[in-house]
C-alpha cells in the first residue's frame, strides 16, 4: 500500500464548477500535510498548508480528517488557469523534514 | 521570496560519464532534497542533506552521491551514467521542523536529464 494515495483523475470539469479531490495516508504519525500544484513540464508549488481545522485560502479550502486518514482539496469557482495536477503531501513523524509525495490528480478545466 | 535554482534546465549526457547536478538555494534553508520524477512514478527522493556535510539516503539512492560542502549548495553527483537515468531531477529546499510541524519544502526549476 502506498503512502499517499489520491485518485488519479484525470478531473474534466466546465468553467465554474466546484471539484474536489481526497486523498488518504497510511503513516498515523503523520504531522503535516500540504497541497502542492504541478504544472506540466514545471515544478511543484505549494498550494496550501493542511492545518488540523481545516483552513481556506480564496477559492480553495482544505480539510483533514485525522481519524479517517484523509485530506481533501475543494475548489470553487473553477478557472481555466487551475488546470494542473494536485499533489498531496505528508510529512510522517520522522525529523529531517522529509515528505511523502502521492503521484498526483490530474484536473483539466474546460471552457 | 525562496529560490531554488538548479544549473541545467536541459542536460544530455552518454552511458558511463560521470553527471554533476548543481543545486542553489538563497534562503538559509537547513534541509535540501533530489527527487526524481518520472511518469507514473510519482516524485521519489534520492538523497537529502539537513546540514552541512550531513547526507541521508533517500529511497531510491542506489547508483547516486551527493554532496553538500556549504549550508546554499547541493550536488547530485550520477556516478557512472545510465539510460534508465534519464528523469526530470528536481531539488528543494526547507527550514527545519519547528515542534511536531515540518515546513514545505520548495523546488527549484528541475534538470530534464537524457543519457543516451
């Protein structure tokens, strides 16, 4: 089993829409988690970070359920420039901040 | 504004030569990263380094070195060149963790690597 597993999509939605993306850890000493965003051909940026009660940043609201070892990505008001692939991320209980990347979802939004 | 800057944005190289990738970072960061990324794989660390002269294996460390002399630079060092070598190497960088929290980490432009 995987670290971080996400559904790998890809996500096809109209302009406007609202999408979301789970994702689920094994590691239950995970500490941290993060959105990052990867554009083709590009590197990962980071999109947000996963705080234990949820948090929002504009049209993007993220969530963490500890109990059920899931993440979730939610975007509102889906535009043409969100298209990309969403990598989830933890950071297990080891030091050294090293992180565990899941292989990523791939959305493309569509006029 | 972090920033990560790798040497190469494109490199071709032959089977057997020794491959040097050259990472900086601008921001004091503690801990630097090599992942290589390859379709359907996802990203996968090779090594990472937490402070000067300090190297840890990554999970797919096998036929790489690195090397870390100062806290801003990390080198990936391919030592004799393989065809199953060529990837997209990315580099990143973090602060260390602060309590029970790591940090993001941040990437640099990423090397597109083909040995031929």
């Amino acid at each position: 089993r995987k670290e971080v597993e996400q559904d790998p999509g890809p996500f096809n939605v109209p302009e406007g829409a609202t999408v979301a993306f789970n994702c689920t850890y094994s590691n239950s000493a995970s500490q941290s988690f993060f959105w990052y965003r990867q554009d083709c051909r590009k590197e990962p940026k980071l999109l947000m970070s996963v705080y234990s009660s949820g948090n929002e940043d504009g049209r993007f609201t993220a969530q963490l359920n500890r109990a059920s070892q899931y993440i979730s990505l939610l975007i509102r008001d889906s535009k043409l420039s969100d298209s990309a692939t969403y990598l989830c991320v933890c950071a297990g209980g080891t030091s050294y901040g090293k992180l565990t990347f899941g292989q990523g979802t791939i959305l493309t939004v569509h006029p | 504004d972090v920033k990560v800057t790798q040497s190469s944005r494109y490199l071709v190289k032959r089977t057997g030569e020794k491959v040097f990738l050259e990472c900086v970072q601008d921001m004091d960061h503690e801990n630097m990263f090599w992942y290589r990324q390859d379709p359907g794989l996802g990203l996968r660390l090779i090594y990472f380094s937490y402070d000067v002269k300090m190297k840890e294996k990554g999970d797919i460390p096998e036929g790489y070195s690195v090397s870390r002399e100062k806290k801003e630079r990390f080198s990936l060092i391919l030592e004799s060149a393989s065809t199953n070598q060529t990837s997209m190497y990315l580099c990143a960088s973090s602060r260390p963790r602060q309590g029970i929290s790591n940090q993001p980490q941040h990437f640099g432009d990423g090397t597109r690597l083909s040995i031929l």
